[in-house]
C-alpha cells in the first residue's frame, strides 16, 4: 500500500513515513515554500511539491485551501504578494507561456464557432498554421467521440459533449504541461465517468505532465499517479501519495477492486485531519 507522508500540526508529534519510490531528478514543475495571501488573510502556507515530467497528479483539499491559485500562479495570470519559489520546466511562470495549456471547469467554447473552430482556437492564436489545425483538431475530436459533430455550435451541444470538445481543444496545444481545474467537476455521474476515461487515454497516449485540481476523492484515485492532499485554509501539503493501481487502467472496473477502496480510506483520513486542524 502506498504510504502517506503527513505534516506536523500543532501540538501533535511528528509522523513522517515513506512516500514510494524516490522522485525522479527530471522535475517537471516545482513549487518551493509557498506562501499567498490576500489581505492579512494567508491562504498558502509553505506549500512544497515536486512533479517529474509525464506525470499525472491529482491535488485534492477542501474549498478555499489554495489548490486553483496555484494552478493560477503556475499559469501566470494572477500576480499577488508571495514568498517562495515557483518553476514550470526550470522557468519562472509568466502569462502566455506556450508550453502550458489550461483547462478550466466551464468549457468556455465560443458559441460562435462551430466544433472545429473551438477545437482549433487555441492553435489558431498560437500561430499553428490552418491545415495543420485542422488536422489535428480534427483528430482529437475522433477520440473523444465527436466525430460528425465538427460544424454544429456550442449550444447544439450537451454539457458533456461541450466539455469534450474542451477536452480536445486542450489536448490540441503542443504543451507539455496540462493544468486542468476541476474540468468535469459540473457533470453527471455517467458523463464524468466517461470523460475521465478518456483523459487517461489521451494522456497514456501522449505522456503530457499534468497537474489536476477535483474535489472527487474518487476520481483523482482512479486517474493519477499521484495523489496531493492540501489541508484547509491556510493551504497546506497534508499527505503526498503515491497511487499504485497497475496502468492501463479499466476505470469502471477500479471500484471493484479491494486495493482502490484501501486507498480511498487512507486519504480520507488526511484530508479530515487536515481540516481539523485548519484556521477556519
């Protein structure tokens, strides 16, 4: 069973376990004593985490912990007083780096263009040529199921199919680094489901560094490497787990299996000790 490497809160006595296998030196993105706040409001309290390239990592914690202003400073649109380091492949964040693509939790599609169009918009302002666009949206809009639906608009869409083309559009970029912010959080069950099955697809078939916010204990088990539990305000690391489900994963089929359970009642466990023991 993968273990849990746990903070020391006050008034508690230090329990430090192993977390896995070593980290891999080839660090994709790294966050450095971290500390945000608004205000006399801290939010982010020395937050440290290291994600090695092609990596797919979930951040769980309750709301307001600071998980979405990370992902925010790592992108480079937000610009608040901090302390603490910040690296997105050896570089400082800075807005309109074109190795991170962003995924937000509405699919924000334009409803002006069609399928295609949105699904190649991100390209189209990063300069790709036409064809290339095309063929590549094209594509991707294949492997997420939309194939027949390129020239019909956003609102011809359900919700689930409008984050699909999100989906595509993300997975569109040539970015390295996925930054992805409760992106089927607002979905059914069934929806969800499929749509977790298939980033795991378009990610074991491509490998991206990924970095994704849900407040579904369930669904960042069942699609990561790597599980990050962020305690409640101000943000804390309270547990760093390693997610040691064989890959490829069958992800209707986790549910069934003892050691996915055994997981999930293990991180449970940090994330309520984390929000016994916050500042709210």
């Amino acid at each position: 069973m993968a273990m849990v490497q746990r903070l020391q809160f006050p008034g508690e006595t230090a329990s430090i376990k192993s977390v896995g296998k070593p980290m891999s030196e080839d660090v994709a993105i790294e966050v450095q004593d971290l500390e945000v706040s608004f205000g006399n409001r801290k939010v982010i309290d020395g937050v440290s985490l290291q994600i090695p390239k092609e990596q797919l990592v979930s951040i769980v914690g309750p709301s307001g912990c600071g998980k979405t202003t990370v992902l925010n400073l790592l992108a480079g649109l937000v610009d608040v007083p901090r302390k603490g380091k910040l690296l997105v492949g050896n570089k400082s964040p800075r807005l309109g780096d074109d190795r991170i693509a962003y995924m937000l939790a509405r699919d924000s599609l334009l409803p002006w263009r069609t399928t295609l169009q949105n699904a190649c918009y991100g390209m189209q302002i990063r300069g790709v040529p036409a064809k290339l666009r095309e063929e590549r949206a094209r594509d991707l809009l294949g492997r997420v199921g939309l194939a027949g639906f390129e020239n019909v608009y956003p609102k011809q869409l359900s919700h689930g199919m409008r984050q699909r083309c999100a989906l595509a559009r993300t997975f569109a970029l040539d970015a390295p680094y996925l930054l992805m912010d409760e992106p089927f959080g607002a979905l059914d069950a069934q929806t969800k489901l499929t749509l977790e099955e298939l980033l795991v697809e378009l990610w074991q078939q491509e490998r991206r560094t990924v970095m994704f916010i849900t407040h579904d204990l369930a669904e960042a088990i069942a699609i990561s490497d790597r599980v990050i539990v962020m305690s409640a305000r101000p943000g804390r690391i309270a547990g760093n787990f390693a997610i040691d489900l064989p890959r490829p994963r069958n992800i209707r089929s986790l549910q069934k299996e003892p050691h996915f359970h055994e997981l999930y009642a293990q991180i449970w466990g940090v994330l309520e000790d984390g929000w016994r023991h916050s500042d709210v």
